[in-house]
C-alpha cells in the first residue's frame, strides 16, 4: 500500500518523527541506509567482551522534556540513572572538585560551589564574569542569537573574563557541550548555554543503564511495527520524486521508486547534498554544518578502580580525553571488575594515533583520577573513531540552523534543525516531534507535539527582556 508518509533516516530525529506519525495514525515507511537504526546514537554488542557499548557515551539532562517524553512512551524511561547526588566531579591537577545543584533560587545556587572551585580559582577570576553573567541573564534568545557572528573566546573577553578563567573554564564548557574550541565556536550558542545554567538550579545528568540503542531505537522500531509502520534497513535513498511543484516521494539506490504525499528528511547535514538537485536552498545550507569528530574509548578492567560513575577533565590541547563513566556502577551487568568509557572530543589532534596509542593514554589518564587502574589487569579496549558526532558550532551556524519546512512535500528533522537547543539528543528529538506536528497540521490535526525549550527561571526571568513567550 501507498504509504502517508516516508521518514529518511532512523537516528533519533527520524524515529522520533516516526513513533508520532504512527501513534497518530499514519502508515510510515521508514529507508535506513545503513544494516542498524540509532544513527549517530547507537549500541552494538563488543565482539570481545560481550557488552553493549555505545558508538560514544552519552549522557541526558532532566531538562531534556522531548527525550524524556519519548522514552516515557517507549517505556523505557526507567533505564535511565539519574544523578542527583552532585552534578559534576571534575578531576584537576590532582584535586576532585565536586558540584552539586540545588539550595538557593538561580542563580544563587552557584554560591555553594565556591569552597572546591577557590584553591584551583583565585576570586578575582570568578569575578571577571560578573558583567558578562549580568548581561547574559537580562537577554532574550533573539538578542543572544545576534552574538552569532563571533567566536566564543572574542566575546569573552569583550566581557571582561580573565584569560585564566577562559582557558580553565570556558575552554572545557565549549569543548563538552559544543564540541568546538572556544576560540572557534559560536557566541551565540555559548551564550545560551550560560543562559540556561544561570537560570535552572536543579539540572541533573542522566546516564543510559543499557545500549543506546536498547534505550530509544529498537523500542521505537518495534511500536512503529505496531502501528502498522514499515522499516527497511540497508535501503538507501538517493533522491526525491516530484510533480508540480511538491515532492511526491523517494528514489532508492536499489532503482525502486516509492510514492508518499509526505516526505521527511531525517539524515545528518553531509548526507544532505545528493538527495537535492543543484542548486537547491537547504543544500547550501547544509554545507555551512562541518563536522565535529569524536574518539571514544572503551577499557575493561580485572577489578573495580573507583566508586565514581561520571567525572571529567578540563579540557587542554595536551590531554585526551574530557569525559569519564565507570558502566560498571551504572549498568547491571558488565563483564570484568570495571568498564570504564570516555570521549576525546575535537579529535583531530590525535587522529593520527594509533589505537593502542589512544588506549595507552586513556588508561593514565584514567589512573591519575583512580590509581587503582595502575594495578588492574586490562582485558580488552576498543577504540571507536566516530567521524561526525554533532555538527561543529562555528560563528554563524546558529543563524544559519534550517527550518522544519522545507519546499511543499518535505519536511526536515535533525539535531541541526532550528529547535532553540544546541546540537543534541533532545534537538534532535524535538526536530522529530516538530517535523511530525507540520506533517499532521497540513493533513488537518493540529496536534500539539514538540515541547519547547526549557526556559530559565529565578532571578534571571525578572531580569530578562523581551516577550514572555520567546525561545531562549
């Protein structure tokens, strides 16, 4: 049968979309290019030992309204591990700093984090963000958005910040969150991150205690089956049909044709030039998101090494790695005394390495945080060399993020879609949830599906100009 709507691509934007159109009734086709759905958030079984591990380590925020509501629906939202005891351990130079959110309204929270921040800190150094915090807290998210002609490092330093608390903070908040060096992302997407932080004193990570893909893909796949949907994996497309104006299906590699009044293109920005005809408007646009590369290692060792689930590094073009989990003492069952996973973000700077160069120095890194590795047996490693894990946040990107529509017949979703988020999980959930409520609204239900943006509270919304109902 003909189907209502054919959704490219089954990352989360493309299963997201997917899972809603089918709920609503809709017959759905979905043309994944590749054997496994999941995308750029995947899991597989390591051939070694037997675990499920992630293309890379992922981590959710509670303020993730769309992902959380997904994974409520796919019920799974359970084998999330929430941590509310602290927020961050940061391992620096020695020293365990510890985080904790909560206590006095936003964003007055932060004074309770002083103690562990002023021996690494001198006080004269937190205090350099004093205007840029103050004009940060009284702008809208357009305002923000007009910083996105230049970088984060050159906006910093407009504000007054003191190199030292740029290269000991900024640099690993840019890094972490945006993927990109301070001295090359965007303002406007650093900006609206300390906007969000300033305004909300009860963030908590969330950490996946199965595979990615156990958490949200197969989950989505099989309702979507439920309801009727079809998936083909290994199916690639390679173009779209048209009539009058209006895009009336797809063209697959395979040489079949397959015809739907709907059409929603769920790849990432590379994958989007061939599918379009030159010169077509979204193409160009597509070229402006390059990507940013990641290497995630995985270490399995003969005996635990330490009780902490999560901690990180600050970011220095020397080091490796950013970001630490012990799956060990987050998922239920994993083989040997500790799985330990982590990320070295922007990782051109070592690409060149080989594997066991990258192990050799993810296993002293980690060692300088919990010694006990230097006893520990390692057992296996692997090494995942991820060439795209979320497009780069370069001046001028946030301005240039698309829209859902895209020409009559198409619609777009993607991480990189204009959903008010930085370059995630949850934007691309959102840009799912978003290119599902247009495709419903031209058949005639309006359908209210995306949850928007969580927006700041406390002293900040007092503070802040524009109209009440703006995204941040």
């Amino acid at each position: 049968m003909k189907p209502d709507v054919i959704v490219i691509g089954a990352g989360i934007a493309g299963l997201s979309a997917a899972v809603w159109l089918a709920e609503a009734g809709l017959k759905v086709n979905l043309f994944e290019a590749s054997d496994v759905p999941g995308g750029r958030a995947r899991s597989w079984a390591d051939p070694v030992m037997g675990d499920s591990v992630d293309i890379g380590p992922h981590i959710l925020l509670n303020k993730y309204a769309n992902m959380c509501a997904l994974l409520e629906r796919l019920g799974t939202a359970d084998q999330v591990l929430w941590q509310t005891e602290e927020l961050l351990t940061i391992f620096d130079r020695g020293r365990s700093m510890h985080f904790k959110v909560g206590g006095l309204p936003a964003p007055l929270h932060y004074i309770r984090n002083l103690p562990p921040i002023l021996p690494s800190v001198p006080l004269r150094h937190l205090l350099s963000n004093t205007r840029l915090a103050w004009s940060t807290l009284r702008s809208s998210g357009p305002e923000l958005m007009r910083l996105d002609d230049r970088t984060g490092r050159e906006h910093l330093e407009r504000c007054g910040v003191s190199d030292f608390f740029i290269d000991w903070f900024w640099a690993s908040a840019a890094i972490a969150i945006l993927a990109v060096p301070v001295e090359l992302c965007s303002a406007a997407s650093l900006m609206r991150l300390l906007g969000q932080a300033l305004g909300h004193n009860d963030i908590a990570f969330g950490m996946p205690k199965v595979g990615l893909s156990d958490l949200y893909a197969w989950p989505a796949i099989d309702l979507i089956r439920r309801y009727g949907g079809e998936l083909q994996f290994g199916c690639a497309v390679d173009g779209l049909l048209r009539r009058q104006g209006r895009v009336t299906g797809v063209h697959l590699r395979n040489g079949a044709t397959v015809e739907a009044p709907a059409v929603v293109l769920a790849v990432q920005p590379t994958a989007i030039a061939p599918l379009l005809p030159e010169p077509h408007a979204l193409a160009l646009t597509a070229r402006r998101f390059q990507p940013s590369p990641y290497i995630s290692c995985y270490l399995w060792f003969d005996r635990p090494i330490t009780p902490s689930r999560f901690w990180a590094r600050p970011w220095c073009t020397q080091g490796f790695n950013t970001d630490f989990y012990n799956l060990s003492n987050i998922r239920s069952a994993t083989r040997g005394g500790a799985l330990i996973a982590s990320n070295i973000i922007w990782s051109q700077r070592v690409e060149q390495l080989s594997d066991e160069a990258i192990i050799d120095a993810t296993r002293r890194e980690i060692a300088e945080f919990a010694p006990q590795a230097q006893r520990a047996v390692l057992l296996s490693a692997s090494v995942h060399r991820i060439p795209m894990a979320i497009p780069a946040a370069f001046p001028g990107t946030e301005t240039a993020r698309p829209q859902t529509a895209v020409e009559p017949g198409l619609w777009l979703a993607g991480d990189w879609v204009g959903t008010g988020l930085p370059y995630c999980m949850e934007s691309a959930t959102r840009s799912g949830a978003l290119a599902a409520e247009a495709v419903l609204a031209e058949r005639g239900l309006h359908r209210p599906l995306a949850l928007p943006p969580p927006r700041p509270g406390g002293l900040g919304l007092w503070l802040r100009s524009g109209e009440p109902g703006e995204d941040f």
